[in-house]
C-alpha cells in the first residue's frame, strides 16, 4: 500500500458479537484484495467483543478499532464507519458473515471497468450457526438498466433479504444518499436510492456466507429489531408510510430529469393508492398502542 489511504474501507458494525466476530475477521483477512483498512465499530457490547477486537488490532496494521460509549443503533453505527473510512470504494460486513477470499477483488474488478456501476454484489449461500450450508439464496437485485427509473423500481420491486448491502460501493456516490436511517428495514430505502445513482451489479459466483443464528437480527422480535436500528426502546411507528416517505425523498435529492422525476413521482402515488389498506391499517395499530389498548403491534416499526 503506498498511498496515505488504502483504496477501499471495509466497516464491521459489532454489538456483543463475540460468538462469530472472530472468524468474521479471519474471512475478511484473508481476501486476495488486500489493499483495504478494515474498521471495527463497536457499539457498547458487553461480552469479549472489545477484547476480540483489540487483539486482532494489534496483529493486523489494516485494521482499525472504534468503540462506542454507548449504543447508538445500528443505523448509526453503519453510517459512523462509512464516514470513517475515507476511501475510493467501501464495503460494509456484518459480524458474523464471511466472504470467501475472491470476493472483494472480484467486484473491485467490476466498478474498476465500468464507471457507471455504483454497487457490485456475490451471490449468497446461507449458512447455519455451526456454519453448515442450508442453502442457495437468489437475491435478484442486478439492476443494471440504463435508466435510474428502471433500475429503482426493480430494486423497490425485488428486495427481500438486503445481502446486496454488503457488496463493494463507489464512496463518493454513496455520499449523496441518506445513507441508513434509524427506522427498521431503512436499508432497503438505501438500496434503492443507491439505484438512483448508478447500476447495482450481481457477480454469479456464491461467495458471501450469511449466517444464520438465533442472535441475528433476523431472528429479532419487532420491538427487538427497532431497538437494534435505533438504539434505544422505540415505540412502533408507521412502517410502510415512512418508507414510501424516504423513496419520496430519494427522488426528489437525486440528479433527475424533470421527466424522469416526474414519472417516478407518479409510480410512487400509485404505491401509495395501492398501499392505502395497510397504512390504514398500522396507524389504527398504532393508535391503538399509544392508547394502551389491547396487545402491542407486531406489525408497524
């Protein structure tokens, strides 16, 4: 490495992570590109997180450890890192995931030969606690139409479980969103504004392992999930209506024609038209929280 910075920053955000954390860096260590600075935020944990982290640290001069005096939410914790990094490309990495070791070099290759790429994502194989394959997950996510209309829709349209967030991403694009917002499931509002901004590439090859466990966030409860994104004990919320909101807003930050604008805005009044039912139904579950009536929501964040 001779330059001040590497050319990519890889951010692992870390909450009590001990159980798998330490093979998570292992995975990361061992890629075949090498030229990275890989910065641990830890976000208050209370197991041997710190110690973990601290040890690899001091064996490994790419690596980078931030604690937090207290937890300031995933969300947070996800932007904190990307902020640090101040490098070309970045990547974020979730603590108990592994990247086979092509994984970075064969994106970097990707936004290397084309320019108009923002974001180059593996396939994902799922993988249990022990670490045992349970198989292949098809993201679907390659959106790589010429058109920002297109591409965002699609992302909107085909987005379940949010692997792509994980791919290698153009830093000075990336910087134009809003990055993630502290309301559950906003990176899917990411995703698809990062579309916005340039193609989203799906390379064939399975090399990101997501894990599978009763710790993850997958496994969460709502309430539990929207105090992992926040931070803090958080109250539901109108879910849908928040995220029609920051598409919204993506639309109206991003460099579009008026046309082009102007023709998402409609799609979006006819999401909001089809979806009118359920928002009508999370605001009657909210009232119904806020006034103390009956069992709390399980559906509004």
């Amino acid at each position: 490495m001779t330059r001040a910075r590497p050319r990519m920053g890889v951010g692992v955000p870390v909450l009590n992570g001990e159980r798998f954390l330490a093979e998570t860096l292992d995975s990361l260590l061992a890629q075949s590109y090498e030229d990275f600075v890989l910065i641990i935020g830890d976000n208050a944990s209370t197991d041997r997180t710190e110690e973990i982290a601290r040890a690899y640290a001091a064996r490994d001069p790419r690596i980078e450890y931030v604690r937090h005096s207290r937890n300031i939410g995933a969300a947070r914790n996800y932007n904190d890192l990307f902020h640090r990094a101040g490098t070309e490309y970045f990547r974020w990495h979730a603590s108990d995931d592994l990247s086979l070791p092509e994984y970075t070099a064969r994106c970097v290759d990707v936004l290397d030969a084309d320019p108009g790429v923002v974001l180059a994502y593996c396939k994902t194989l799922d993988i249990d606690q022990e670490g045992h394959e349970i198989g292949p997950y098809e993201d679907r996510v390659d959106a790589q139409q010429e058109h920002a209309r297109d591409r965002f829709l699609h992302v909107m349209t085909v987005l379940e479980r949010c692997n792509a967030i994980y791919g290698v991403m153009r830093s000075a694009l990336v910087a134009r969103t809003r990055l993630m917002e502290t309301f559950v499931a906003s990176d899917r509002c990411f995703m698809a504004e990062l579309a916005l901004y340039g193609k989203i590439a799906e390379l064939p090859a399975r090399l990101f392992l997501r894990r599978y466990h009763t710790g993850a966030s997958s496994a969460m409860t709502d309430e539990e999930r929207r105090t992992f994104f926040s931070g803090q004990p958080a109250a539901p919320t109108l879910r849908t209506l928040r995220h029609w909101w920051a598409y919204w807003s993506a639309i109206l930050r991003a460099p579009l024609s008026v046309a082009e604008t102007s023709r998402l805005q409609v799609d979006m009044l006819r999401r909001a038209y089809w979806g009118k039912g359920l928002m009508l139904q999370e605001a009657a579950k909210v009232l119904r929280y806020r006034l103390g009536i009956g069992t709390p929501v399980s559906g509004g964040a």
